[in-house]
C-alpha cells in the first residue's frame, strides 16, 4: 500500500472546521469526525433537541450527513496527495435504517483503499471512475441503526 504523506493526512480538528465553513448544517446538527486513517474513518453525531425528527429519535437527513462525512473524508484525503485537480460528488445513495437512532451514532467507513484505487484509475485513464461506499451506524450499545451507500464519482479536470 502506498502511505499517504503526513501532510496529506488531513485531521479530524482540520476536517471538523472545514464542516463549520462549508457544511455548516452539518456542524450545527453535530456531525464531528473523529478518527480517519488510510483504510477508513469514523464520524459521530449526539441525538440532541435539534436533530430530531417527530418520532423522538434522529432525523434520517442528519444519519446522512454523519455517514456521507465518513465516506468523504476518505475521498479528499486521496485526492489531496495529487498534484491533479480532481472533482468529487455522489451520485448516488442508499439507505436502510433498522433501528430507531438515539444517543451518540458513530458511523464508520472502511473503503479509503476501494477509493485509493478509483482515484488512481481515473489519474491513469483520464475516464471518469465511480465507487461506491459504505458506512455503518452503531449505537452506544454497539447495535446497527443504519446503514448508508454511496456512489461516489470522480473525476479528474482538464
């Protein structure tokens, strides 16, 4: 595997402010990550008065934030290590939810080597590459809330 360089490392503290400036709905609803690596990452979100849905639990759009967060990250820390200017967005999604979110949910994605490879394959081809990712919502107890798949798409400017 082919370590990423520390200064391409990008920090949860770097990361989380990045949220506060550029997806503010996220940072307000408390979606924090937390750890990130080359092989995954793990955000995190309390249930909290301002992230609830009707049903005493957490809004669904506020799960998707976490998760896509999670998923994310992994995609921007591979694309930082390239000198190419590369663009990245979902395409598409989906959802399942099998238990009611409350408490603290940690979403965890450990794709970042599946992306590794899109990105370089894209780099190599100059053709647009999709991948899809997942990320897995646990609560305290350890027990699955949601899961979340995205197909991400990348690819890199002329």
């Amino acid at each position: 595997m082919n370590n990423l360089r520390q200064k391409d490392m990008l920090s949860p503290s770097k990361i989380n402010w990045f949220t506060f400036f550029k997806l503010p709905a996220s940072w307000w609803s408390g979606v924090r990550l937390k750890k990130i690596n080359e092989e995954a990452c793990e955000t995190s979100v309390k249930f909290r008065w301002i992230n609830q849905n009707p049903f005493n639990s957490m809004y669904f759009a506020v799960q998707m934030m976490a998760a896509e967060l999670s998923t994310g990250a992994l995609v921007m820390i591979y694309i930082r290590s390239h000198k190419q200017s590369i663009s990245m967005l979902v395409a598409r999604n989906k959802a399942e939810f099998t238990k009611k979110a409350t408490g603290r949910i940690t979403f965890t994605c450990l794709d970042g080597i599946k992306i590794k490879k899109a990105i370089e394959k894209a780099l190599e081809t100059k053709e647009p590459q999709t991948c899809w990712m997942q990320a897995k919502g646990l609560n305290e107890k350890g027990e699955m809330v949601s899961t979340m798949d995205f197909e991400w798409t990348i690819k890199v400017k002329s």
